[in-house]
C-alpha cells in the first residue's frame, strides 16, 4: 500500500469518530470532549497537509505495478 493510501484511510477513520460527528462541544460545559475534538480535527488537517505535500511532489512514474510503470 502506497504512503498517501494509508494517510488517505488514517484520516477517513478519524472522520469516522463518533466524538467529532456532532456539533462541536463547548469548552466550558465539556472541556474534555472539547480537547479531543480539536485533537482529532488538528490530526486531520496534518494529514490532509501531508497527503497533499506528497501529491504535490512525487512524480507518478516513480510508482510500479507488476514491474509495470503506472
């Protein structure tokens, strides 16, 4: 599996979090669930910057398949 694969789906299972799905928590009624929400959203924003730093710089033909260049 290529890098931007395993980033792709590393960041489709912290969308997947049941704690982000609602509205966001307010910091002074659930501090706690507040925290990890904006852990969890600034996960996928680092991922998102990598994934898209990765694309930006490799070039396909780098990539084989089968001994097949893609």
């Amino acid at each position: 599996m290529r890098p931007e694969d395993k980033i792709r789906e590393e960041i489709e299972k912290l969308k997947k979090d049941d704690r982000i799905q609602g509205s966001p928590a307010n910091v002074f009624s659930n501090a706690p669930l507040a925290l990890i929400q904006m852990g969890i959203k600034g996960q996928i924003d680092g991922l998102q910057t990598a994934l898209r730093i990765i694309e930006e710089s490799v070039d396909l033909s780098e990539y084989t398949l089968n001994n097949t260049e893609i």
